[in-house]
C-alpha cells in the first residue's frame, strides 16, 4: 500500500514537472512546431543558472533583523545548536528506520527530480540531501 501510494504520489510529481517544462518553452516554440521532446531540451537550454544565489537571499528583511538580534544574547546560539542537533539527530534516526532511501534502483523517477532540483540549486554533490 506506501510503495503503491509513493510509486502514484511519483507519477503525479513527473506530472507536474512536465507542465512546468512545457511551460518554459521558449516564446519562439509553438505548440507542435517542434518534434517531441525538443521542445523540453529547449526550455532546459534556455534556463537561467542562478550558481550566486545564497538562502539569505530568500530571507525577509524582517527575518534577517530578527536573526541578528538574537545572535546577540549571550549563549542563545550555542544552546539553540545544541538542541537542534539532538533533534536531528532523533528525526534522522526515526526517517531511515521506517522509510525507503530513494536512489538509482529505487525510485529511480524520485532520484532524478531529486538531482535535477539539487542541480538547479546549485547544491554541490557532496551537498546533496538524501531523499526518503
């Protein structure tokens, strides 16, 4: 019943990536005017590469302000680490004894959605999350 729920929730993330593709064709790419997938290594050609792009730039500048004030209280940090990485730690241990590791020979569809958004991302490969 989960491989059957995952092998479905798979097929409608393929689904929604195609849309996405096909909604990157370049402006010069007609419905039908190129062959079948030509279309798709066009919009994949014509992507724009953000390898600059840092998570603090995602952050609001709220967020940032916020951030640097409780950088400021003494010993905030290294409890907040402390307790963060006890977490984890759990959580990670909890994740890889009741799931399956997605990789080349399972779920191979997941893996690659998986290196494309890592590539795309720009995250280096000794970076890269496992996925479950």
């Amino acid at each position: 019943p989960v491989d059957a729920a995952l092998l479905r929730a798979g097929a409608e993330l393929q689904g929604l990536v195609q849309a996405v593709d096909s909604c990157l064709q370049p402006a010069t790419a007609e419905a039908g005017s190129l062959p079948a997938g030509e279309g798709l290594q066009a919009a994949q050609a014509s992507r724009v590469w953000l390898s600059t792009l840092t998570a603090d730039d995602f952050r609001h500048p709220l967020d940032k302000r916020q951030t640097r004030a409780l950088e400021r209280v003494p010993g905030l940090s290294r409890a907040v680490r402390q307790v963060v990485s006890v977490v984890e730690r759990a959580l990670y241990q909890d994740n890889i004894s009741s799931s399956v590791l997605v990789g080349e020979r399972q779920y191979p569809q997941l893996h690659k959605m998986l290196l494309r958004a890592c590539e795309v991302l720009n995250i280096p490969k000794e970076r890269q999350p496992e996925l479950y």
